[in-house]
C-alpha cells in the first residue's frame, strides 16, 4: 500500500520541490542516516546544495528508519 500511495503523491511531491529553491535561504539541519537504504550522498549533497546554511548531522550505523 505505502508504494502505491507513494506514486499517487506524485504532482504533489512535484509540487513541494517546485518550491524548494523558496526555502533554501533559510538556516537548515540535515539529519542523515549512512546506512540509508533509499537515499545516499547524491541525495544528501543535493539537500546541501539546496539549503547552503546548513548542518549536517551524520547517524553512523542508522537506516532509513533513524528512529
């Protein structure tokens, strides 16, 4: 079920990144996983590319599921 509602979110999530670049002024803090299963350093670099005030705090061992 997750997967489906996923693609059926998909002119929404365009929209929430169509206005990404609004936010990227502000200060930011990039919480991220090394061990993520779905999403790696290109993914982290483009949130870090996206908010140039920022911190990222790295979870060494933590998964996609950082909780």
């Amino acid at each position: 079920m997750f997967p489906r509602e996923i693609l059926a979110s998909r002119p929404f999530l365009a929209a929430v990144e169509r206005e990404l670049p609004k936010l990227g002024r502000r200060p930011a803090l990039i919480v991220w996983p090394t061990k993520d299963i779905a999403f790696r350093d290109p993914e982290r670099r483009r949130w870090e590319e996206i908010f140039p005030d920022h911190t990222t705090a790295t979870l060494t061992g933590a998964g996609h599921y950082i909780q």
